[in-house]
C-alpha cells in the first residue's frame, strides 16, 4: 500500500522520522525522538499508522485520531477491541487495546477502528 488515508477523519497528523523501513497503514510505536517503526505485538507505544511508505530516514506522517484502517492480523468481528499485533497489524485482544473495530475484516484486509490512543 502506497498511499493511505484515513476512512472518516484525518485525525491527529504527526511527522516523524522512520527509525525502519514502514509500510503505509501499518501500525507504528515511537522507537526513540520522535522516531518511529512498525508495531510489535502488544506494543505499549502505539503511535498510529503510517500514512505512506518511508524508508529508513525519511519523514511519515502518522494518523492517531479518529476512525483508522489498519492492516488485520487475522480475523476481527464488528465490535472486538482490538490491539498491535505483528509487524504493524491489528488483532483482537482483551488488554492493551488500543481501538474498538466498527466492522468486521478478514486476515490481510484493512479494518475500520476507532482509535482510542492513551
């Protein structure tokens, strides 16, 4: 995915320097000053998705307000509470939740959620 924007909202757009390669609506968590990479599973640091692809050293906007599309990690229900799963993807969970998803998606699809950023 190139380019990506958010479904409803543009929400809160923050640049930051890519610490790794990113993929455009992937889940990123700040790596360091205003730095960040794509999400590990359960990651505490969430700061939202990218909004396009940047490779290392180069600047990416990321969405954290609002509705988002992030890439599903298996199948997720409309309803589920949802948090970072691998390599900067979204997957049902019961804590470190970091949205609510308003539709259903399948594993690889984009997935509507409503971000809820602490």
């Amino acid at each position: 995915m190139a380019d990506y924007l958010p479904q409803f909202s543009p929400g809160d757009a923050v640049t930051f320097t890519a610490s790794a390669d990113v993929t455009g609506g992937r889940l990123v968590e700040i790596t360091g000053d205003r730095t960040v990479a794509h999400a590990g599973a359960g990651s505490a640091k969430v700061a939202g998705v990218a909004g396009f692809d940047a490779a290392e050293g180069e600047l990416v906007t990321v969405y954290s307000g609002a509705v988002q599309r992030p890439i599903a990690a298996g199948a997720i229900a409309a309803g589920d509470r949802v948090a970072a799963a691998a390599d900067g993807k979204v997957a049902t969970a019961e804590s470190g939740t970091i949205g609510l998803a308003l539709a259903a998606a399948a594993d690889g699809e984009t997935a509507s959620v409503r971000f809820h950023l602490a």
